[in-house]
C-alpha cells in the first residue's frame, strides 16, 4: 500500500518551495482557456439572435451550423495546445519531485512533445467514445423496445423497473470505467514523457500500474474528491467577499491542477519502485 495521502502531502511542499518555477505553463493555460472561451462565445453570439425559426439555408449555415463546427474545432485546438503544456511541465516536475536544484525550463520541452500531444488526444478520444457506446447503444435499444411495448399495448411496468435498475448499474460502472480511464491516460501522459515509451507500450504499462493498485488510486481519487468539496467551500465564503473575488478563479488554474499533476508524478515513481 502506498501512503496516497503523503504523497499528495508532499506534492503540496515541493510545489510550495518551487512554484515560480513552472507556474508560468499554467498561467499560459489559465489565459488560453479564457481566450478560446471569448472567441467561442464572439463565435456563437450572432446566432443566439438569428437561429430561431430561420428558414433561411444561408443563414443557418453562416450563423448556426458554421458556429458549431469552429467550436469544436477551436475546443479540439485548445485541448491540444493544453497537452502540450501539460507534457512539457513534467519533466520539470520530475525534477523538482527528486528534489534537483536546477529545473529546467518547461518551454524547452515544448515543441519536442507536440507529436506525443497528437497521440494522447487521439487516443483520448477513441477511449471516452469507447467507453460512452455501450451506454448509448443502450439507451436506443430500450427507447425501440420502449416504443414496441407501448404500441402493442402490453402493461410495461415491470419492463420499465428492470430497465431502469439495469440503466443504474451500466451508468455507475461507466462512470467508475471513466474513472479508472482517467487514471490510466494521466499515467500514459507520464509514461510517454518520462518512461520515454512509445503510445501502445504506455497504453500497456499505466493499465498495469492502474490495475494493479486499484485500491491506492480509488483511495486517491476519494482524497482529491474530500479536497474539492474542501475547496468548494472556501471558494462559497469568499463568492461573500468582494476584495477576494478574484481568488475563486486561480485557486484551481495555479494550486489544485499543478499540485494534483505533481503529486501524480510521485505516485507513478511510487507505483514503478
């Protein structure tokens, strides 16, 4: 068993005493989301007055469909642009969890990791639409039988009770799958960067580590949970404040996501021995 909770501990003091060191990339990613969040609210406003009941196949194009389509196009760049940061800073963080005096600098490590940037977002993709399928090939199933029951006039109570129960559990086990899924991309990211693997040989070797210490990343996973509902209160007494206001929108940007990818760091090198 490893000792999640000092770990997590101990990412807290490294990221203490070394912060100014890497807190630039999440500056970078804090600014890239607000900018990519304005140009996707500029993007969509003009159909927010124009897409209702419009007949028209040139304006529905130009305002309401043509919108949509950037949207996902600047979401998928944004995401991308956002792995590479995140995969340039661990190596700085590796430093840092080793306790080196000199770090390097997270923007040296930029453009070499952009190939493995493309990879993981692919491949992060591919998992999520696996994991989502069963639940929507489901959910069509029950809404056919659904309507067959109705039509022929049958009582479909019971089917509608077996139906729902079975809807539970397929939810709960692909939220917990989801879970596990993350667990396993965050260690393929590591894997790739500092493993120096290869996507298929990471795949394999952070579904091994996740696997094989399941109970250290569920107890993990209930720790950062216990620490957002920690978090979210202290951010509701200061939405009371005004001077303090603007503490709500850096606590997660520049403490939770750098100390949360550090301390994933250290649980990985715990993980490997």
């Amino acid at each position: 068993m490893v000792d999640v909770l000092r770990v997590i501990g101990e990412a807290y003091e490294q990221y203490k005493k070394n912060w100014r060191k890497v807190i630039s990339a999440f500056i970078i990613l804090f600014l890239i989301s607000i900018a990519f969040g304005i140009i996707d609210f500029v993007v969509k406003l003009p159909g927010q007055f124009t897409c209702e009941n419009q007949r028209n196949t040139f304006i529905v194009i130009l305002f309401c469909i043509s919108p949509q389509i950037l949207s996902i196009t600047f979401g998928i760049i944004e995401s991308l642009i956002g792995v590479v940061v995140i995969l340039a800073v661990l190596k700085p963080f590796d430093e840092i969890s080793r306790g080196a005096k000199v770090v390097s600098d997270w923007k040296s490590h930029f453009s070499p990791q952009l190939k493995n940037a493309i990879k993981i977002v692919i491949f992060k993709f591919l998992v999520f639409a696996l994991l989502l399928v069963p639940l929507i090939i489901y959910i069509i199933f029950n809404i056919a039988l659904f309507a067959a029951f109705a039509s022929s006039k049958q009582d479909y109570r019971l089917f509608l009770t077996g139906s729902g129960l079975l809807l539970i559990f397929i939810f709960v086990a692909t939220v917990i799958l989801e879970l596990i899924a993350n667990f396993l991309l965050n260690f393929l990211e590591i894997e790739m960067v500092l493993g120096g693997k290869g996507l298929i040989e990471a795949a394999k070797k952070s579904a091994n580590l996740v696997l094989g210490n399941l109970l250290n990343m569920i107890i993990y996973a209930l720790i950062w949970f216990l620490i957002s509902i920690g978090i979210g209160i202290v951010k509701l007494v200061l939405c009371c404040t005004v001077v303090l206001l603007p503490v709500i929108f850096i606590i997660d940007p520049f403490f939770i996501t750098p100390i949360r990818l550090l301390s994933l760091v250290i649980l990985w090198k715990e993980f490997k021995g």
